[in-house]
C-alpha cells in the first residue's frame, strides 16, 4: 500500500465479486488515471459512473466546504462543461498489451 493510497470501503471487502473500476492519483501536477478496460457496456454507460461520481463529489465538497449541496453541483457542472467543451491536447492514454 502507497503512503498515500486511501482505505478500500468495508462493503467492498465482503463482496466476492466486487472489483476496481478505476484509481486516480496526482504526481508531477497531473493527473493520472487506470480505468478498469474489463468493464461490461459502452461508453454511454461510463455516464452512470461519473453521474455517481458527481453526487458522491458534491456530496463531500458540501460537507466539508459548508456549502449548500445545490451550490457544489452547480459549480462543479459550470466548470465540468467549460472543460469539457476545450479538452486538453495533451491527454493520453490507451489499453496497455498483454506482456
């Protein structure tokens, strides 16, 4: 386990099938990303994923912040969509071969 690395949920720990989907780490002032490429259903169905993703992030910003949970989505969605509308040029990434 890196220094750094946070706890797997106790749920996850007494469920035989539960599996990784993805882990983000920041090093260097990026970020880095492994996505589970074994993950069943399409792109559309990645949506579900950062749709939960948003809730649990928004959640915690309002929680921690203190401020009103409407007022976390919002900025969140505002800056997801700015982003979103110019992606970086400099973003990689593919599925690693089998050695």
């Amino acid at each position: 386990m890196h220094d750094n690395e946070l706890e797997i949920p106790a749920e996850v720990l007494t469920d035989p099938d539960g599996f990784e989907l993805m882990r983000l780490w920041a090093a260097h002032g990026e970020l880095h990303v492994t996505i589970n490429s074994n993950l069943e259903g399409g792109a559309e169905d990645f949506g579900e994923l950062l749709a939960d993703l948003f809730e649990h992030a928004s959640r915690m910003y309002s929680q921690r912040d203190g401020v009103p949970l409407a007022e976390c989505r919002q900025l969140m969605l505002d800056d997801f969509l700015q982003r979103t509308s110019s992606p970086k040029d400099s973003i990689e990434g593919s599925i690693p071969t089998e050695h």
